[in-house]
C-alpha cells in the first residue's frame, strides 16, 4: 500500500513543526535511527547515499528512535554530535519519536506500507517519491547501499 506523507507533521531538530511538503519534489529515504545498534555503522551508507545523489533531488532523514533495547538514550546535541563526529553525518535528523506500539509521526502513517506493521528494528528505511508517496520499506538488515535500495532511488530520480 502506498500512502502519502505530504501533510504529515514532524519536528525539526530545533523542534519547530513542518510538514512533509517542505521536502516536496526530492525523493526521500526516511529512516529511524540509534548510536548503540548492531546497525549504527549503517550512518557512514545513510550519508554516502546523500552526498552521491543530493545534487539530483534525494535527501535522508533520520529520526531517532529509543524504542529497540533502549539503543538510542541519549539527547538530541549528543546524538548529532556523535553522528557527525563518527561518520560524518550531516543530513538532517529531527525530534526523537516512537516507531513501535503508540507511534509517534512519521511512522503512524509509514507502518501502513507494506508489509504494514510498527517498525521492526532500528534503521529500518521508507523510500518517499518526489510527490511525497511511500512507495517502499527496507528491513534493518538491507543495506542502505544495497543494489535493492540505489537501484530504487536511481529509478525515482530519473
């Protein structure tokens, strides 16, 4: 099922509220994030995809999420520090949220892609259209530079 999150409400970091028409017109891949997951490495393939297609219109964002084995507890200034520190990272992350049970934004709406359901684990991955449609959900354990998901992204932004 493909929803769109067009008029979904999120935080910025700064905890200002947008929606996702802000970002309308890039291709997104939407991802919830952790600093002390068996995943963290996947920051150093977020911000990789970023600097290889950012000129053509995609954009990652990171939504940080202490809902999986308590691997993300820390604030918001530490989380981007060790973020950019370690890898680099400069895309943009915003307000802590829920991805499991009572879901916070964006994810109330994103579970509703198939396969439906809460969020599994951290770094699972949305992958938004230009027209602000969720047209696919990455597990954990895909790589964000998996041939699955580039090949995904190269075909939205043609």
């Amino acid at each position: 099922m493909s929803v769109n999150i067009s008029k979904v409400e999120v935080f910025s970091f700064e905890n200002k509220k947008i929606t996702f028409d802000h970002f309308k017109g890039n291709v997104l891949l939407i991802v919830n994030v952790a600093s002390k997951c068996g995943f963290t490495k996947q920051y150093q393939a977020l911000q990789n995809l970023q600097d290889k297609y950012e000129s053509q219109g995609f954009k990652v964002l990171g939504f940080p999420c202490n809902d999986f084995g308590n691997q993300e507890p820390g604030e918001l200034e530490e989380i981007q520090k060790f973020c950019s520190t370690t890898y680099g990272v400069n895309f943009q992350l915003f307000q802590k949220v829920h991805a499991k049970g009572n879901t916070t934004e964006p994810f109330t709406t994103l579970n509703k892609v198939n396969p439906a359901g809460d969020v599994e684990w951290n770094f699972e991955k949305f992958l938004i259209n230009s027209q602000g449609d969720a047209i696919a959900r990455f597990k954990s354990s895909i790589e964000p530079d998996s041939i699955e998901i580039t090949n995904a992204i190269e075909n939205l932004l043609i």
